[in-house]
C-alpha cells in the first residue's frame, strides 16, 4: 500500500519526488522520507544522503529544506506499516552500509532502497545476511532487500537487482539507486504497481506506483508488467522480462487529473466526492444509449465487442469477487442479477477465495470489482479463477490502465474520477451503476429484458443524477443526527434485501472514519443474537425503503423500540413511518425502485462524515488505513 516515486534528471528533482509522495499519500502515512545521490552528471561518485520522519509528507518538504538535500538523482517513500511500527527507523528509504557496519559508524550508504509489497521469506533472509556480517537498524522485510543487493553488487546495480529478485518470495515495487552508479536508477515489480514516466525533455525519467504521482511532470506512461525489471537512465531506459530478456512496453499517453487534487469549498477530500456523486454517475453513464455488449468492452481490445456478446451468451452463472466497500456493491448485484436476469450469482471475498477448496465452473463470468484495479486480494483471486480455467473475466473499475482491466478479457469502466479520501465514496455508487448495467445486459442476452422494460431501466439510470441532488440536500439533518453520534462508541445498521449490503457499506463507513464500533445485520436476524446488544446507549439505523419487505422491517423497527433503543430511520415518503420518541426520520425524496441502494448508501456516508468531523478524526486519512490495498 505504499507510495514510491523516483527520478533522474538534470534539475534538482527533490521538489519533485515530494510532490509526487504528496499525491501518493492515500496510499499509506504512516512515514515519508526521501534519498537522492548527490553526484552531478558526468561528475565523480557522490553520497547518498535522506530524510525521513513519521510526521505527513508537507512536513518532509520542510525537513528537506532545512537540511538543503539536493540531487539529480532520487528516489521516494511514503509508507503504509506492515513489518514494523510506524517510526523513523522503519521509515523507507533504507539504506545498506555493506558488512560489519553498526549504528554507531559513520560509513556512508553503498545502496538506496524504497519498497511496495510484503517479502514472505525476509526471516530466512535476514538471518543468512546477519551471518554474513550486515546489522539490521529496523524491522521491516524491507531492509533485507537492501542488504540482499548490496551482498550481491559486482560493479552492475541492474544485475545485482535481478540477482536479488530471484530470492524474494512475495510481492514487491522496488526503486534502488548505488553510490557509484550516479544517474542510474533501477526498478523491479512483482504483485505491485510501477509504472515509467518519460520526461518531456527526453532526457529525465521517473518511476512510480501510480501515473497520478507524476501529473503535471509527464503524461507519456510505460506500464511495467508481472516481473519486469528496468533500468532507468538519464534520457534512456531498458525493460527486462522477467526472463532477463529486453522488451518494448507500450507507452500510453495518461492525462492524470492534478486538479483531482484540489478541494476547493470543501473542508475535506471526503465531502468533496461524496458531492461529485451526482456528476460521476453522470459521467459514468454518458454515451449509454443502449444495453449492448460494447458497454464492457476492455481496453485495447477492438473486437471486444463480439467477445463481450459470445461471452454472455455463454455464462451459466457469476461469481464475484471484491474486498471492503466493492465487496458490498457486489453483493448489492447478486440481488440485481437474480432478480432481473435470473443467473445464479455467488459473491466471495476475494482474499477468502483463493484459499478455500471451490468448485469452478468454465461456464462462469467472473466479474471482480475494484477503484484502483490493483487491490493486491483481488488480483490474486482473478488470477486463481482463471487457473482453475475460468477465463471469462469481466471487471469493473475506475482505473483504465489498471492491472485488473489488463488481465480480464472485457471490462466496465467506471468515471468517477480521481478518489483520494481513503473512504470510498463515489467509486461505490459507479460501481452499482455498472453492475446494474451488467444485470441488464445478462438479462437481455437471456430473453428477461424486453425493449419497453429496457427502455424504462435506462430512464431510471438517467435520473440518477437528479435524485442524488435531492439526497445531498439532506445534508443539515444528516449532521443533526451526527451530533447525536458523536459520543457513542457503538452502532447497529439493519436492512432487508437489497439494503442489507447498504447497512453493511454505512456500517462500514462509520467505523473507516469515527472509529465508533459499528455492526449490521440483516433485519431478520436480530432477534437471532444482535438484540441482546440494544440500549439506550446504541443507536441503530434502519434503511427503510418502500418495498416488499417494508412491514417485516416496521417488525424488526418496534423489537428495537421495546427493548429501549434509539433508532434513526431513512424511509422512503410514502412509508407511513412517523419520527417519535426514541424514533429519528429522514424521509427519502422520490422512489427509485431497484436503484434505491444508490440513493440510500449517500445519507449513510453524510452521517459517517459528520460525526468524524465533530469527533475530530483525520477524516481522509484514518487512522491504520490506505486507499489502494496492494498488499495481501
């Protein structure tokens, strides 16, 4: 989960690397820290110098300042902890001072080192290195890297980095520079991202986790795939395989949104995408005249479109897979596709999965569903399916150059823009726009959508944008109700049908940014164990939406109230259910039918919202938490 940036060029690049850690921040700050080489080009050897510290990255900028780093050279970190607590000795960059060097010598760095990922052997690697006289300062797996290439340097960094690689067992993005390499930086990637920026100049060139990193720098972006190494010089670079072989990658011309990144009115990222709402769904539904197959098409695939009709023609069943928030939207969709296409619909936990003997079926659309397209679970269980020989694969996903929407044969793109809160917001509720667009599809392909009910489905799509207006309106009450929130340490969620993956996703909501402890449960069952939780002192919000379930709901509502706990219901207008004593009512404006989880999931993020601003939480970035998951 953590963020790497890396450059060589003929300016001083430190401004640079920090403002690219700046845009990476969603991905893990727990700590920064920054390393450059300080040779100029053509000059003799420099040193390796850095900073790092556990405050955020603004403060970095200060600390560089201070202590004047300069370089042509450099590579970044901004670090999401696994292997050790967050501290400045668990701060990347790592540096190795070669063997027999302890704390207390003033040996200077030989090699440089930031890392994305998990090294699943560190163990094994640190006690053969410790026996080979290296002394360990922190507790990362990281530094075994490091120190693994530093024992394996022979006067070539790029063939000690693909010595080294052959060791690691696990997920990595590395970025290495060596001090007598000046102006030569090296890149490897297995089961994280890392991508090539090529300056505009042709002569600098950059790394990094996300193209994001570097808007504003360059737009020209080379996708690394499973494997690569690269070798990064001033005004070149080369791409291995992970055969050794040199390759072409493609490069991409990527307009990153660095405007994504300005909040304007608003105090927080958060606040800011759950207002965009109205405008992604917008976006995400522009040019949809139709339900045809061309809607799924994946990138870079000109006959997608036939592949998309051949394959929904062919699918008996769906299986979805997803983490956290997608997870929700998919479950969302396995009512949406029985009910409209009548296809049996199983949703897992992407990192449950791939360890769990299955059944597979090669007659199965296997749809995974992430923001990013890098959700490290996510990608493993796409790739375990599709060895067990499921190899119809469909995603949906915010991200077009993402690994997901490589790796799966037809993809819906979703628009909701950059996402930077750590809560996902926007990205759910285009999420559910393309998986009722995929329910339709099937239920097309299968003879269950006629053109008139087509018709009237998409119609509803379009109103979207104008009933979530409505919702947002809601807003003053929503924060009357936080307030009442804000001293609780505990909640209950409770939906029927539809609503119940919508309890979830606030459920979740809260606990992501309050760090209240919150449950849901499906209505039903709460007289099956969650009742004897109930008091006064537990609120319990209820989505209750007009439909079929309605009455069993306005049950489950007086077990509640009888029991003396506080509920806080959001009903649609013509529920018949009346604010009262112990009873909290936003009425819903309109009615929208299947697409009620959409308009019902916003009032839930606006509460979660409010009551972190009036705990006082770091609402974007909560606390143990990073946006782009790419770790297992």
């Amino acid at each position: 989960m953590c963020g790497i940036v890396g450059a060589v060029s003929t300016r001083n690049i430190v401004p640079i690397l920090v403002q690219g850690l700046q845009r990476l921040e969603y991905r893990g700050y727990d700590s920064c820290g920054v390393s450059v080489h300080s040779a100029g080009p053509g000059g003799p050897a420099g040193a390796l110098r850095r900073a790092r510290g556990i405050s955020r990255v603004a403060d970095l900028a200060a600390q560089c300042e201070a202590e004047d780093l300069q370089g042509l050279t450099g590579i970044a970190h901004t670090r999401w902890a696994t292997h050790g607590a967050p501290a400045v000795a668990n701060a990347h960059p790592h540096f190795s001072m070669g063997p027999h060097a302890d704390d207390g010598a003033e040996r200077p760095g030989r090699v440089t080192l930031v890392h994305n990922g998990i090294i699943e052997n560190h163990e094994a690697l640190r006690a053969e290195l410790r026996a080979r006289g290296y002394h360990f300062s922190s507790q990362t797996d990281t530094e075994t890297i490091v120190h693994l290439i530093d024992s394996l340097y022979d006067g070539d960094l790029l063939a000690a980095v693909q010595a080294a690689v052959r060791r690691l067992h696990g997920s990595y993005s590395i970025a290495v520079l060596h001090r007598d390499e000046p102006q030569r930086l090296v890149g490897a990637r297995q089961g994280s991202p890392l991508v090539l920026g090529i300056g505009a100049d042709g002569k600098e060139n950059f790394l990094a986790s996300d193209a994001m990193a570097l808007a504003g720098v360059t737009d020209q972006i080379v996708y690394l795939e499973e494997g690569d190494l690269i070798d990064v010089q001033l005004g070149k670079y080369w791409v291995l395989d992970r055969a050794g072989q040199r390759v072409q990658r493609p490069v991409r011309t990527v307009q990153a949104m660095s405007g994504a990144a300005e909040l304007g009115p608003y105090r927080h990222y958060m606040q800011k995408e759950i207002f965009e709402q109205p405008r992604a769904v917008g976006d995400t539904l522009e040019g949809v005249q139709a339900v045809v197959p061309q809607l799924f098409e994946a990138a870079g695939q000109p006959a997608a479109g036939e592949d998309a009709q051949a394959t929904f023609q062919a699918v008996r069943q769906v299986l979805i897979l997803a983490c956290g928030t997608s997870y929700y939207a998919g479950c969302v969709a396995k009512y949406w596709l029985e009910a409209l296409a009548g296809i049996p619909t199983q949703v897992e936990i992407a990192s449950e999965y791939r360890y769990r003997a299955s059944v597979p079926d090669p007659d199965t659309l296997v749809v995974t569903i992430s923001q990013s397209g890098e959700t490290a679970d996510t990608l493993a269980a796409l790739r375990h399916a599709q060895s067990l020989g499921m190899r119809h694969t469909l995603t949906v996903c915010n991200v077009a150059t993402s690994a997901m929407v490589r790796e799966c044969r037809l993809a819906f793109l979703t628009r909701a823009g950059v996402e930077i809160g750590v809560a996902s917001t926007k990205a759910f509720t285009t999420q559910l726009v393309g998986l009722f667009l995929l329910a339709l599809m099937l239920a097309k392909t299968r003879g269950r959508l006629s053109a008139e009910q087509e018709a009237g489905q998409l119609d509803a799509l379009r109103r979207l944008p104008g009933a979530l207006q409505a919702v947002l309106a809601l807003e003053p009450q929503l924060i009357d109700w936080a307030e009442q929130f804000t001293a609780k340490e505990h909640a209950l969620f409770l939906g029927r049908g539809l609503h119940y993956p919508i309890a979830q996703e606030g459920a979740l909501k809260l606990k992501e940014i309050t760090y209240i402890h919150a449950e849901a449960y499906a209505a039903g069952e709460l007289k099956h164990g969650p009742l004897a939780l109930v008091t006064s002192a537990m609120p319990v919000v209820t989505v209750a939406p007009n439909d079929a379930l309605l009455e069993k709901l306005k049950s489950n509502m007086q077990e509640v109230r009888a029991r003396g706990g506080v509920l806080y219901a959001l009903a649609d207008a013509d529920t018949q259910i009346e604010s009262s004593e112990g009873l909290y009512v936003i009425r819903m404006p309109g009615q929208s039918g299947l697409l009620s989880p959409i308009l019902h999931v916003v009032p839930l993020q606006l509460l979660a919202y409010h009551t972190a601003v009036a705990r006082g939480t770091d609402v974007d970035k909560p606390r143990n938490l990073a946006k782009s998951v790419t770790v297992e």
